[in-house]
C-alpha cells in the first residue's frame, strides 16, 4: 500500500526562506511550524484545511503579506502579528479558531471575510498609531465581538459584519473619521 508522511512539527528558523508558497502545506498534518526571521510572504492557500495549530514566527520576522486563504480552516487560536505586515488577504483566516487579535501599526489592509467564522473571536485591538486604511467587506463576519474601535487612519471600510450588526454592541471611531462636509 501507499505511505503517508504524517509530520506534526516543522522548524525553518534556521533557513533563509522568503516565501512560503502556494499550497505549500495545504491539508498537511503538521501541527506546529517554526518560521524565519528571512520570511516576507505567505502564500495563497499555504496552510489551508491543515491540521496547523501553532505557529511560531522569529521575533524579527520580515513578514509583510498574508496572501488569501492562506490559513483558510486551519485549528489555530493564535496569531502574533509582527511590525512589518502590511496587508492579509481575502479568507486568510476565515473559518480558524481565533480568539483575540492584537494587529500591527503597519497593517494598511485587512481583505474580504479575512477573520469571517472565527466564532471564538471576542477581541480585536488597532494601535493608535495604526495605518489601517482598508477594511473589506464582511472581514469580521460571524464573530463575537461586542466592541469595535475602528483606527483613526481608516478612509475605507465595507461593511465588515455584513448585517451582523447584533452581535457588535458599539463601534468607536476618531472624530477626524466624521465631518459635516461629506
């Protein structure tokens, strides 16, 4: 009969890899992986549908792009997300099992139904330095947060709980986000 590769931990700290790529480790047993400092770029569908429960990224990690879908209904509860990332893409995180997300000042866009059905998440926390600009739609979807401070850098947000409004019990915003001249 055919063998299977059943990995459950992967340690890349010491490589110099860039990117990890396109359904690198999609469905994959691995549960624990161990990224470089050197890596920039998570690709489309990289860990999706994985056994993925923990990742642990170098303290300097030069990561800059989350691509879509690329921890699409991974078992992860946990993300640190590093100064540095600029963008995570559509689904990236759709369907995992977040419960609080603290995001980076450098974060500038946060893609459609990114954190949809994470239905753990209680907490989402901007810095007041943020460069978030971009929320796309239905980005928090089908979550359980009760609190939503949106940074003061936002100019464009789509409806990020599309008609989920009932779970999210207050939306904070910078007064320079609101002007009588629109």
């Amino acid at each position: 009969g055919r063998r299977t590769l059943c990995l459950k931990e992967i340690d890349l700290r010491n490589t110099k890899i860039r990117i990890i790529p396109y359904g690198c480790f999609y469905r994959s047993s691995i549960e624990r992986i161990y990224l470089p400092e050197t890596l920039e770029v998570i690709g489309l569908y990289a860990f999706a549908e994985s056994k993925l429960k923990e990742i642990i990224l170098h303290p300097n990690c030069k990561l800059n792009k989350i691509e879509s879908n690329a921890f699409n209904k991974c078992q992860i509860s946990k993300f640190d997300f590093k100064e540095g990332l600029i963008e995570i893409g559509n689904s990236a995180f759709d369907s995992c099992l977040l419960r609080t997300i603290s995001f980076p000042s450098t974060l500038q866009r946060i893609g459609c139904n990114c954190f949809e059905y994470n239905t753990n998440l209680i907490n989402v926390e901007f810095p007041e330095n943020s460069e978030l600009s971009i929320i796309d739609s239905n980005a928090f979807r089908h979550t359980k947060l009760s609190k939503f401070v949106l940074p003061k850098n936002l100019r464009y947000i789509d409806n990020p709980f599309r008609n989920e409004l009932s779970n999210v019990l207050t939306i904070y915003y910078h007064p320079s986000q609101y002007s009588n001249n629109r």
